[in-house]
C-alpha cells in the first residue's frame, strides 16, 4: 500500500510559513517566490483536507490545526535533517545510538567514561537526551535508555547494569561534626525531597528500623543533581547514590550522616526496544557499560 505522505517540499515551504506566520519570509528565506510558497501550502491543504492558514488583509495565520500540525512537521524534519548530517559526516559507516538518560548518572557516571568507549569504538556515535520518567519507544528518536528502576519496561529488553544505593549527605555545618544522626536528629532536620520518588525517605528509614515525622515534607526537587546541590547550600539532607557524589565526598562540601548506605530496590538498566536487540551498535555498547558497571563495583569494594 502506498504510504500517504506528503511531499517533502511542502512540508518545507509549511514549516517556515509558520514559523514565520508569513508567506512572503518564507519565500525570502527559501529562495523561491511568494507565489511558489502559496502553491505548496494549497498543494498540501488539498491534500490534508485541512485549512492549514487563515488569510485576511494583513497576512496569514494558523489555525488551530496548522499549528499543532507546524509542531509536529518541525521535530520530524528535525530528526530527518540530523539524520542526513550523521550519515554524511561518518560517509554511511558506523552507527548512531540515541539514548534516553537520567541526567545526573548521564553527567557524573557516563560522560566521564564515554571517551573509552569512543576510542575503542570511534564509528559509532552516542548521543544522549534527558529523560527523568520512563517512556514509550514509539514515536520518539530513541534507540535505548538508561533508566533507575525496579525492572526493565514492558515490551522491551533489559540489561541490569548495577544496583542502586541510598546514603544520607548533607553540608559540614549542618552536620556540625556528627558522624551519624541519631532519632532526635532527624526529627529536627529538613529533608530534601526527589519529586520523582516521592516516598524515598519513608522507605530509606523503614529499612533502618526508623519512623520519622514529616518523613514526606520538604522541598522537592527532580534530580539528584539539583537534591546534591541544595544540600552543599545548607538548604537541608539529601538521599543519593554515593558514587553520583563521589567527588562532593572526597573534597568535603558534602558529608555523609548515616553510617550505611541502604538499598532503594532500584537498578540502573539499559532499556531497548525487543526489535532494537539485534543491532550491532546496541550489542556493543551494552557490553561496553556492562564491563565499565563491573569495574567501578569492583573499585568501590576495595578497601
């Protein structure tokens, strides 16, 4: 069956038309002439069977359907033109992987080890997108994700890549020379919470033996970035990943306040489409993280 697609030079001509709700900017911009532009945008209304723009003496306008129909035109010749740019620079050889990341693991665990695995694969190409929630494979540009979780999602495959751990950090002048926090301490403090796990520090304390008033009050805030951050100001204690805060720790703007580190249930995944699995590229670098998740448990362990 013939796919019912519109042509792309339309969409072009549309995509700047509304972008610059003008006709005649279009033309400017497009090299052709404003009439050419009409053409196209009639062309493509015919073929919609949807006005696209409303015409009046002083130009034109979207309607409400031209302009969620603009949004979705946009990022898809978006994705087409960094497409054709990827092929013509690595010449067709090679691969592209798009992932999906939580940003502070993206930023303090996977970039700085990123240059490995260009090295030892330098034809494939990583690029990387913040994602805090998990999501649907269809209809985006991802190939994979990396994502905290108790499982990889339905539908999909999964590489378990390590699991995840909880301590408690905070500012040396809140913590005032105490190794640890006792019952009364807590019950004195401010928690900073995670938005996207909103009972984290009900179940961090559960696991302790702990009940804690106001154990769900405090400010929220989505990434561990931000919660490491605000507790460096003083602003409150912070739940985190002790190797998302490795340098914080070592440099003493941040000091931990419980003697263990505790268990979330979550794990760091590799997540991909079942379809994704054969892909060279894929393979590789899943191999590749998976070797890197080894290394770093087997440092962490060494006393």
């Amino acid at each position: 069956m013939r796919r019912k697609i519109p042509s792309t030079a339309a969409l072009t001509v549309f995509e700047a038309a509304a972008r610059h709700q003008s006709y005649t900017k279009a033309a400017d911009e497009l090299a052709v002439t404003q009439s050419a532009v009409c053409r196209q945008i009639a062309t493509l209304e015919d073929f919609l069977g949807v006005r696209l723009f409303q015409r009046s003496r002083r130009g034109v306008a979207l309607t409400d359907a031209g302009s969620g129909y603009a949004r979705q035109v946009r990022a898809r010749l978006d994705e087409v033109e960094r497409d054709a740019l990827t092929l013509m620079a690595r010449g067709g050889a090679g691969g592209t992987l798009e992932l999906g990341v939580v940003p502070t693991f993206a930023t303090r665990w996977l970039l700085p080890r990123l240059p490995d695995f260009q090295r030892a694969h330098p034809g494939i190409q990583i690029n990387l997108s913040s994602r805090t929630r998990p999501f649907l494979f269809d209809g985006t540009p991802f190939d994979a994700a990396i994502h905290a979780g108790v499982s990889a999602w339905p539908g999909t495959e999964g590489l378990c890549l390590m699991d995840e751990s909880l301590v408690a950090v905070c500012s040396p002048q809140r913590a005032a020379g105490r190794r640890a926090f006792g019952r009364r301490d807590w019950a004195a403090q401010t928690l900073l919470q995670q938005s996207t796990r909103p009972y984290a520090w009900r179940e961090w304390f559960a696991a302790q033996g702990l009940e804690v008033d106001g154990d769900l009050a405090g400010p929220r805030l989505e990434l561990f970035s931000m919660l490491a951050q605000a507790a460096m100001q003083g602003l409150g204690v912070a739940l985190v990943p002790p190797f998302l805060v490795h340098e914080e720790l070592a440099r003493g703007l941040l000091v931990r306040v419980s003697r263990r580190a505790v268990a979330s249930g979550r794990h760091y995944f590799l997540i991909y489409p079942e379809h994704k699995a054969g892909s060279a590229a894929l393979q590789a670098f899943g191999r590749w993280l998976q070797a890197q998740a080894a290394a770093a448990a087997a440092t962490a362990a060494t006393p």
